[in-house]
C-alpha cells in the first residue's frame, strides 16, 4: 500500500522487471493511465500532483498486451488520508475512526499463473479456483483486532475481475464512500457489494460490551480454497480479544412440569 496525504505530491518510479511492457493506472486521481508503457528492463517515473483523500487502486495499466497482468497479481493500495483530520478518513465528522483495515480483494486462476507463456494465456478462460483477501487464503488470512466500542474503518479494495459482496456476520456496516467520493449521505448495509476495479469505505462500530470474533467473508460463498471439505477462500475475521468462559455453568433449581396430557 502506498499511503499519503491529501493535497500532496507522490511520485512513483517504476522499474519493469517483466519481460514484456507495462505501465501504472492510478484510479481516481487527477493523472491519465499510461497508454504508452515503459519496455522491458526499464523505469517510468508517475507523478500525481494535488491528490484526493480516498481509498483507491492502482494497477497494470491498459495496454493492448497487459490483460493478464492484473490477473496475475499487478495490484496495489493508495490511501490518501484528508489533510489535518487525524483519525478521519474524509472531510465528514461521521467518518471518523479508532481503528482501520486495508482489504484488498481478488481471485487467482492458476492456470494463467502457471502458464509456461501467460502472455498468450486467452482470458476468455479465466476461471479463478482461489479466492484471496490481501493476497492470502483463510485461515493464513490475519484477523482484524479490534476494541469493542470502537469504529472500525474497512477499506475494502476489488483487484480482482469479478465482483464481491463481503458481509459483516453479527455487526451493521456503515457505507461512507465509493471509489473515494463519500456520499452525501450514509447507508446502513449487512454487505459491501463490490464490482471490479471499485472500492468501498465502510465503518463498522463494536458495540459496547462485545467479545469475541465476527466473521468477515464474502457472502457469495466462496469460501473453497481446494477440493478439500472445511472452510477456506476469501473469509476472515474482526477478533475484540479473547472470550474468558464462565468458571461454572448455570445453576438450576426448583424447576416443575404440569404436562397437558392431551396437548
């Protein structure tokens, strides 16, 4: 992830250890997608002045010979934090937060990525089998900590090339932006339907008092990461800590039962 703040400058080199060309589309700010690339063995520089606040991707660029590249993984973060607001993630009082969590999301198709020539790889065929957040499967996804009674920002993230509808299991989001634009108006939702290439801002408050874990997943389930049984794939979780059990069960005393015999 790249990580800046609103109103500044970022420059970025980038050096193309590829054996094909490529180049950098950074979505959502005031710079066009390099349409020209930069050969193999090379380096381009990208500077994108007056930056927006936002989550945001960037990735391969649209070049005629670059279809597989985003497939493959040629994804990143940029978070743009709003100048002189610590601990918000816009303009917006209402988007205030404790806590934070970058979740990229995005599919692998192993047959593209171990291709012997994936440039020749036909995405017409594309038909991923692993379904990642950050890069990595449950259960070596990290879980997200959290305090109960905090707001948690999510900054959801789709790299991928299929859409994701992430759902909180036991906890409301709050959807505060799309693609860094915050809406007007805020909406309560139980999921985050996410389309390629988008990305949501969302803000979960803990309730005060809770323990334990919330499962975090994508509630299209696909949850497989092999043909293997048990759950896998594009699931994690907000973790508040760990849940101390009672020492003792319930105790249960003068209990009576007048059946109805008839009932």
């Amino acid at each position: 992830a790249l990580i800046a703040n609103e109103g500044e400058t970022l420059v970025v080199n980038l050096h193309n250890g590829l054996t094909e060309t490529t180049g950098l589309s950074f979505e959502g700010q005031a710079v066009l997608p390099d349409l020209a690339g930069i050969a193999a063995g090379g380096m381009k520089t990208y500077t994108i002045n007056n930056l927006s606040a936002g989550t945001f991707l960037y990735e391969a660029a649209p070049l005629p010979n670059a279809q597989h590249q985003v497939a493959m993984g040629m994804v990143g973060a940029l978070i743009v934090r709003p100048a002189g607001l610590p601990g918000q993630a816009y303009a917006s009082p209402a988007t205030a937060f404790q806590g934070e969590a970058l979740l990229v999301i995005s599919e692998l198709d192993p047959s593209l990525n171990f291709a012997v020539d994936p440039a020749a790889f036909d995405m017409r065929t594309y038909q991923p089998l692993l379904y990642l957040i950050n890069g990595a499967v449950h259960p070596v996804i990290p879980e997200i900590a959290s305090t109960a009674g905090n707001a948690l920002l999510l900054r959801y993230i789709n790299a991928g090339l299929q859409p994701h509808t992430l759902s909180l299991l036991g906890l409301d989001q709050r959807l505060i932006a799309k693609d860094g634009f915050p809406y007007t108006y805020t909406r309560r939702s139980v999921v985050a339907n996410i389309a390629p290439g988008e990305t949501q801002d969302a803000l979960v408050v803990v309730p005060p008092g809770a323990a334990g874990k919330f499962a975090l997943y994508d509630s299209n389930l696909i949850l497989h990461t092999s043909s293997t049984t048990g759950y896998g794939g594009m699931r994690t979780f907000i973790n508040l800590g760990t849940v101390t059990p009672p020492s003792a069960g319930p105790v249960t005393t003068s209990v009576s039962l007048s059946p109805n015999p008839t009932g």
